[in-house]
C-alpha cells in the first residue's frame, strides 16, 4: 500500500515556529516530526510515500530518503488546494487497483495500520476513517457512527450544540481507489467539508475504525510543546533517541555536562541535544527538550519546556512551561513564562519578564 500524506498547510496555528519551517518539518524530540510518520510506516510495512507539499515545498527536498527509510515522491500544488484537492492531485502517482492510505500530515498517532487496513477489507468499506475521543470535539472533525462501526454523520470543526459524541476524525483514511474519481480535479476542495458529507449524503460505504493508540495533532503551540513532554514522560510508544543514559537524562553525542545539577523528581527526563553545553547548578524540573549546539548558563533554571538548536541561555534565566525557536539568545536572570512562544533568532536582554 502507498501512503499518502498532506503536508501543504500554512501551519498558521503554529506560528512563529511554522515561519521559517513548515510544520511536518518541525523537530520534536530533535527529529523532524513527519520522521515518526515514517517509522510507523516503515513498522507495519509501508516503503512508499507520497507528499502532497504547496506551503514551503521545498524544505522537504531536503529529506534524505537513506535517513527517513522510505520512498518519497512529491507533488506540489501551486497554490494549496485544500485536503481534497490535494489528494485528487496525487492521483497519477498512485498504484490502480489499490487502496491507499492517506495521512494528515501532523499527527503523532501510533496508529495500527494492519488492523486499520484488516477492518476496511472485512467491512467492504469505500473509505475508512481512523478515529479517535478527545475532550474538545470543535476543534476537529466530529464523527458518528452506527453500532456496525458506519459513519453516519461527519461535521467538521463543529460548535458545541452540535456535539453528540467524543469521537473524531483521527486524521488517516483508506481509500479504494474509485473514491478518486468522485472528486473534482484543479480545484481546491476538501475532504471534511465536501468529499465525506457527499458520500454520507450518497448513502456510500464510509466506515469508522476506533483507534485506542496515542494520538495528538501537534498542530496548535500548546499540542506541539504538550507533544515532547508525553513523549519524554512515557505516555506514547515513541522512544526518545539518545546515544547515553543518567538517571533523568537522555543525552545525544558530544555533550558537556556541568557540575551539581538538579533533576526533577522521579520519572521526569531532560533530553540533550547534540554538542549542548549545560552549565554548572543548572536546574531543570518537570520533562524538558534541548535541541543541538544549545548553551545553558550556569544556575539556570529550565522547567517543562522545549528550547531548539542553538539558543543560548544566559546565567540564571529562568524558562517555564515555554517554546523558545532556535538560535534565541537569552540574557543572563530573565524570566520566560508559560505560554511564551519565542521566535527563533529573538534576543531577550538580562533581566527581562516575558
Ligand atoms: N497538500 C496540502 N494542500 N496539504 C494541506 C492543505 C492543502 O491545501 N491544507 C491542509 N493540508 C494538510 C496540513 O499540512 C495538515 O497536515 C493536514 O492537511 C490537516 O490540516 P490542518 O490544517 O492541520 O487541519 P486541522 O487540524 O484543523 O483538521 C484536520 O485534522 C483533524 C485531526 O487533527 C481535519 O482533518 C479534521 O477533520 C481532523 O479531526
Ligand atoms: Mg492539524
């Protein structure tokens, strides 16, 4: 089966990170996120990919198919042609006669592809929809079911009176390949919106598959950041790379440590990134991210948060529960609170509140 995943969104919600990178490309944990894409793929038998790129499309060229492990072939569109029109755009690159997987392009999901594939076939299903419950149904794609698992209403991004249910869309579909042919070619159209209530409408056979995996879409400042702490903390299948172990620490190569540092308690993880230097007595609390090339200042302290490649943290600043972009320098005692979401290149002087 060929995979298929939409990468040609603006990211808008992930700005100012997703200004310089688009957000497949974004790292988490130090890798770019669409790689955890792939290793799932890789993991249920899945070589061949397709990129539906348009916003910044060639960042992607640089992907290295003898580092991600899988085929990549891309297909731009000039300008974005929605999920549907992206997909529909694709359909001289996939195989005839097969089902294809299709992916949102920024979703952490330990999906189970076989059984996801297995329940399509069993149910005869023209497309299949990955599912998933979340607290906050509006912000996604709202989808009900029969108790045969059928999909009998899709409202995408739907208002709190129009909930009756916990389950979403999770973001990947199987399609056969005759879906293709019920969609209109150049024109931007969308999965959500048009394609799935037109098949509903068309009484098609659209069916649910329940997925009990971790699931996040790191789409939103607040996912991307909560994304590395459940990761780091063990709530997801996906290990954190590192080439050595201390207790709490998970340090990548060339790394200098300092003298007297303090770790949070029991369970929590820092990760280190390539040739970091971390100064002496500095603190950290809670799971905490540090990309490559990084300086940590002496008696800094670092609690709950994400720093990318070589930002330097000047002595005793203080960062909490906050993303800080790469190559961001931060003047020696200020303070970075929740919710701060520094651009990367951002200079903040000495004893600054932000
Ligand atoms: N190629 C291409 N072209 N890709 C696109 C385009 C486009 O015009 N527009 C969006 N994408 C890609 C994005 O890059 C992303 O990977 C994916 O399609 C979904 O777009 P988002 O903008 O992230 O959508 P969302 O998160 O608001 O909602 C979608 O995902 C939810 C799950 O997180 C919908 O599919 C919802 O129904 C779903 O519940
Ligand atoms: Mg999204």
């Amino acid at each position: 089966m060929i995979a298929l995943i939409l990468i040609g969104g603006l990211g808008t919600r992930l700005r100012p990170f997703t200004c310089r990178t688009p957000k497949p490309l974004l790292p988490l944990l130090n890798k770019p996120f669409l790689q955890y894409q792939f290793d799932l793929l890789k993991a249920h038998g899945i070589r061949e990919t397709v990129l539906c790129t348009s916003y910044r499309a060639e960042d992607f060229r640089k992907l290295d198919p003898k580092m991600t492990g899988v085929r990549l072939r891309f297909i731009h569109e000039k300008s974005p042609l929605g999920t549907g029109g992206a997909v529909k755009n694709a359909e001289g690159l996939l195989r005839g006669g097969e089902p294809v997987l299709i992916m949102n392009g920024d979703i952490l999901h330990a999906l189970d592809i076989r059984g996801f594939l297995k329940s399509h076939q069993n149910r005869r299903a023209e497309v299949s929809i990955a599912l998933t419950r979340v607290k906050d149904p509006t912000l996604y794609g709202l989808v009900q079911t029969d108790e045969s698992g059928r999909i009998t209403r899709f409202l995408e991004k739907p208002s709190w009176d129009e909930i009756e249910s916990n389950t979403i869309n999770a973001g990947a579909y199987i399609f056969e390949p005759q879906v293709l042919e019920l969609m209109p070619a150049g024109i931007p159209y969308s999965l959500e919106r048009a394609l799935f209530p037109k098949l509903l409408e068309d009484g098609r056979h659209v069916f649910g598959f329940v997925s009990q995996g971790y699931w996040m879409d790191i789409g939103t400042l607040e996912s991307y950041l909560q994304v590395h702490l459940d990761i780091l903390g063990g709530k997801t299948p996906f290990a954190p790379r590192a080439a050595s172990r201390k207790t709490g620490l998970l340090l990548e190569k060339g790394v200098k440590l300092g003298r007297e540092l303090t770790l949070g308690s029991n369970g929590d993880r820092v990760l280190v990134g390539r040739g970091t230097v971390i100064g002496d007595f500095a603190r950290f609390s809670g799971n905490v991210c540090i990309g490559s090339q990084c300086r940590i200042g002496k008696g800094a302290l670092l609690s709950e948060c994400v720093v990318l490649e070589g930002t330097i943290i000047g002595d005793g600043a203080r960062l909490e529960r906050c993303l800080v972009g790469p190559g961001c320098r931060i003047g020696a005692q200020a303070v970075i609170t929740q919710k701060t979401a520094l651009a990367g290149g951002s200079s903040v002087e000495p004893f600054s509140h932000l």
